[in-house]
C-alpha cells in the first residue's frame, strides 16, 4: 500500500532529511514511528501526503507513483487520507458536528450523506452527547478525539496520525491510542508519529524507528519488547516493486472527472501549517456572513 524505496530528500539548505529510506507498509497495518526530533519525522509524514518530493528515490501509494503525481492531482489523492493533528486544528466557531461535517462538505458530499455520517464517526469516538458543544467548551483529549472523527468522515483508507497525544494527559493518551488501535482492526491503516516510547511499548504493533534520517529499526512489539527487524519491510524485492511502480493510474483520472467538486484550497490548508488553516477558515467565515 505504502512503499519507499531507496527514499532521501535533502532540503534547499542542505539539511539531509531522509536517507536511502526503504519502508513498505500494508494496508490496515498499524505503525508507530519514533525518534527523537529531527530524527526525519516529520519529513517523512510530508512526503506520504506529498507535501515534499524525494530528492531521489520512489514513492507509491496506493498505486500511485508520487514522483510522478501533477500538481492538480494531489488534492484528490488527499482524499485518501486522514490527518489528525497535534494542535487539532478544529474550527472554534463551529460545533463538533460541524467541525466534522465540514470535512465531507469541502469535498462535496451530499447532505444527505452527510446527516448519515457524521453522526456515526461522532459515536465512533464517544462524543454523541456533545454534538452541538463548540470546541472550548471540550478537554483537550476530546478535541483530539473530534479530530480523529473529522479524519475519519470521509472514508479515509489512511489515518495519519501526528503526535496526536502531545498535548493530553497520560490517561487520555492511552484512551486515544486504544481507540485508534480499535479503528484498526475495521481495516483503517493508521501510522502515529510519536515521542511517547512508554505509550508504543503498551501496544503490540510495529514500531518504525528514525536516527538521523535513516531506519535504524523497523519491528514488532511484544510484550513491551522491540522484536528483531523484519526483513519482509526492510528488504523489498526488486519484481514486486517494479509492478507497483508500473501500476497505471487510470482510477485517479476518473476521480477527477467525478469529484469536481473538491475544495483544493481546503485540502491545501488543512495539510500544510496551521496559519494557512486559519487564514483560510476566516476567509470562509467571511463569506458565509457575506450571504447570509
């Protein structure tokens, strides 16, 4: 599903971010990724949206060869991921059922759709009572969990995860993994960026880990203990690859004839730095005063 091989990207500075990075995740596979800051984290989540380039190297999800993907390809490719952020990023003047709904709204689901699946993701996430509540009127770790409703309105076969209990307490920390270690088990592939090594070693799962831009682990936990790197994920065979890479894209044409819809500016925002979100929720608000 997700395949890197022989992955690095150096910045215009120099910086060496990634270097020969070969991962191959599956699909509803649940992955942890550690390491310490500027380990090459987050470079790596950047570069699985397409927010970055490999300076050389391949990428493909999905079928889809991101080193090859045209500008006005990616929002749709987007459509196939959920992000949930440190920050939560939610829209402090809309409700929780608002904030969800809007998701699907930028993308152009139908209301009629919409009134069904919002809902449903908000039970998902234990937050049915608080539907109409606005975000300051929630914890932290509820916020966390609307985020985590919001990535999952769309149908999202990835959920991308990015320290998603940064800013929480221990207690809710270890709620908000085991609800999206339960998600997983319905098929959602989910990859969490983490500093919180106590929090990984609760969960048997795989655990990728990044020293200076490079793997330097890739195994499964048990018993709160790392296993010895798997060679299936480290050493991809050169066939199978060559077929993914060769994958024709001829879903994602027809995509963009059918979602003409998307709301490539929201996509953009909502992916890249939280001022550009705001920016962009403000001009939104705007122009809903505007018609109102």
């Amino acid at each position: 599903m997700i395949d890197f091989k022989n992955v690095s990207k150096v910045y215009d500075n120099g910086t060496k971010a990634l270097q020969n990075v070969n991962i191959h995740i599956d699909k509803g596979e649940f992955v942890f990724v550690v390491g310490a800051s500027g380990a090459g984290k987050s470079t790596f989540l950047k570069l699985i949206m397409r927010e970055e380039v490999p300076s050389s190297g391949t990428i493909v999800i999905k079928g889809y060869n991101l080193n090859e993907m045209k500008k006005k390809q990616i929002p749709y490719f987007r459509r196939n991921m959920g992000i949930v952020f440190q920050d939560f990023r939610l829209i402090p003047t809309m409700t929780v059922y608002d904030n969800v709904a809007f998701a699907m709204r930028v993308v152009g689901a139908r209301e009629k759709d919409i009134r069904k699946r919002v809902p449903y993701v908000i039970n998902i996430v234990g937050l049915s009572a608080k539907a109409r509540n606005y975000p300051n009127e929630l914890s932290g770790g509820e916020q966390q969990r609307v985020a985590l409703a919001r990535a999952l309105a769309n149908n999202a076969d990835i959920i991308i995860a990015d320290e998603p209990t940064g800013n929480v307490d221990p207690q809710m920390s270890l709620e908000i993994v085991e609800l999206l270690t339960r998600l997983n088990e319905a098929g959602t592939t989910f990859i969490m960026v983490t500093h919180a090594h106590d929090l990984v070693k609760m969960f048997d799962k795989r655990v990728i880990t990044l020293k200076g831009g490079e793997v330097v682990a890739d195994g499964m936990i048990e018993n709160g203990e790392l296993l010895e790197q798997s060679a299936a994920h480290l050493n991809l065979e050169k066939q199978t690859m060559e077929e993914k890479y060769s994958t024709k894209e001829e879903p994602q044409e027809r995509n963009e004839e059918k979602e003409e819809k998307v709301d490539e500016k929201f996509l953009d925002a909502i992916i890249s730095d939280t001022d550009s979100y705001r920016i962009y929720i403000e001009q939104d608000s705007e122009k809903d005063g505007e018609n109102q």
